[in-house]
C-alpha cells in the first residue's frame, strides 16, 4: 500500500524532532558543565589570590613590627635621656659599654664609643660617668681614637668623675682605652693587661710544593707581595714589619705610662710584654687602682647608685639592611 507524500514528510518530521532536542539537550549540559567548570577554576584562582594577598599583608605586618621593635629598642635609652632631663632633680651614673672587640665595623667602634661617652659627659643629670669594659683588645688605631677622646673630654669636664670598670677580660686594646680613665676598678679575678701587639700569619710554601702546586703571583713594586704565604719569607721584609709592631708597641706602652704616671708600681721586665694578670694581681702593678664593679663605683664613689647606659650602637636601618643582605 503505497503511502501518501504528506504521511512520509510527517513521519519522517516526527523521527528527527526527539534527535534534535536530545542533541540540544545534550550541547546544553555540556555547556553548563563547562560553565560549572569555568566557574570552579574562577573561584580557585580568586581564592589563591586572596590567599596571597593575606601573605603578603602579613609578610607586611610583621616586617612593620620588626622595624618598630627595632626602632623601639635603639631609641629607647634616648626616650629614657629625654626623660630624665626634663627631670632636673634626677641625677644619675651614666654608662658606656665596651663589649667585644674594638673595630671598625663593630658596634664597639670608636665612633660609637666616643659618641657614647660624649653624651654621657655632656648630660647635665649625670653626676659620673663609668667607661665599662669586657674586650680582648682589637684595632690599635680604634683604641688610640677612643683613647684620645677620653683624655679630650677629661679636660673639657674636670669636675665629672670618671672610672673604668673592667669586668671579665681587659687586655691588649681594651686596656689602651682603660689606661685613658682617672681610676680604674676590676674584680679580683678579672684578666687585666697583655700589653703588646700582634701579627699573625701561616706559611704555605712547603705544602704546596708537597702538592705539587706552583704560586703565580705578579705585582708591580719589589714589596707589594709582602709577607706573601706562598712563598718563602723575605728576611728585609720580616725585619721591616718587626720594626713597625715595635713601634707600635711603644705607642702602647707610652700610652699607658702616660694614662697609669707613677702608679706603676713595678715596672718589671715582663709589665709590658704582652702578659695578663688578675685584678688582684693588676693592683699590686698599678695596672688599676683597686677592686670593685660599675654598681659599687656609682653607689659608693659617685655616690648615684642608679645607672644610666648611654651605649651606642649601629642605628637600627643599618642593621636591618646587614641582616636583610642589602649592602
């Protein structure tokens, strides 16, 4: 039977109508899905740029404590000075310290020392000030500055007491400087002298032959290598850097003649060869004055038992830029 045109349209019609709306349906979740998945990977990266943004705020954070606490620390003897001068009436024992070695680079260089005790001196509320050491010695050139500036400031104030207090180690450098004070205090068992100076050095010369190693070294100037490790000491050079330690030396000892007069009791052969004693031994030398500690000077000498450290130290963006690594 054959089928009229107009039923086999319709038919056919009616066959691809449910293909077209299931491939509709199916174009239509699969794009919800990649909106759904578009917006999952919107959201994550919103959220890791919040995550990152709260890092860096509280990288920010704490870098502004850092620095406020530092701030804090470096300035806080000078809120405490500022205090205390719109206190006429509260006198007080004023302090430097010498922690460490005195070099150039340190927190105890003679820029920071001489600035200290230039404060100290100058505050109208101190009624003495104490130079307190604890160092092994360290740059003559340092030592001698600071040296100078204590006999400069000692006729500038005439009438503020001044004292070393040495405290566990005064040798070498160390004792330059305290040699420069009125009187100078220790405890018993403190380790006061080593008046000398030193120049160390290594020879490298037989073990690189042993290894088969040859120095090339060039210089322009006869001397310009000199004391070179590599290679074999040169006995002109030797004597040369012999001569400048020696005099040296008697910079040193000078000083100390100069700063100790006829206190130096015993100027035996070995007082200024670089040997240390005790501080009770020092007394008897007349390498110090007596035994005691910087409170014990402030209570029973100054007579202001309260002390007042007028320390100086690296200012506070030096020492972040040195511990960030920025140069």
């Amino acid at each position: 039977m054959l089928t009229p045109p107009e039923s086999s349209d319709a038919a056919q019609h009616a066959s691809v109508e449910p293909i077209a709306l299931a491939w509709l349906e199916r174009a239509e979740a699969s794009r919800r899905e990649e909106r759904a998945a578009l917006q999952a990977i919107m959201a994550e990266h919103l959220n890791e740029q919040k995550r990152v943004r709260r890092g860096k705020n509280w990288f920010r954070l704490f870098l502004v404590l850092y620095l406020l606490a530092l701030l804090g620390i470096s300035t806080a003897d000078q809120w405490r000075h500022v205090e205390l001068k719109t206190m006429p009436h509260k006198k007080f024992t004023a302090v430097v310290d010498i922690r460490g070695p005195i070099m150039a680079t340190t927190n105890t260089s003679a820029e920071n020392i001489i600035k200290g005790l230039s404060k100290a001196f100058a505050d109208p509320n101190s009624a003495g000030v104490i130079v307190r050491i604890n160092s092994p010695g360290g740059s003559p050139v340092q030592a001698g500055q600071v040296y100078d500036e204590m006999l400069r400031l000692r006729h500038r104030f005439p009438n503020k007491p001044f004292y070393a207090a040495l405290e566990d180690l005064c040798a070498s450098g160390g004792y330059y400087v305290a040699a420069a004070a009125p009187l100078i205090y220790a405890d018993q068992a403190s380790l006061v002298g080593s008046i000398g100076v030193i120049l160390q050095g290594f020879g490298f010369q037989e073990t690189l032959n042993k290894l088969g190693v040859e120095s090339r070294l060039l210089t322009s100037g006869k001397h310009k290598a000199f004391l070179n490790p590599f290679g074999p000491v040169d006995s002109s050079e030797k004597e040369h850097m012999q001569s400048v330690l020696n005099k040296i030396h008697q910079q040193f000892i000078e000083a100390v003649r100069k700063g100790r007069g006829d206190r130096l009791k015993n100027e035996q052969a070995d007082l200024f060869e670089g040997l240390i004693w005790t501080g009770e031994e020092a007394v008897k030398l007349g390498l110090i004055d007596g035994l005691g500690s910087s409170e014990w000077i402030a209570r029973e000498l100054i007579k202001q038992e309260k002390l007042v450290n007028f320390t100086q130290k690296n200012d506070w963006l030096s020492r972040v830029s040195k511990e960030m690594g920025i140069q």
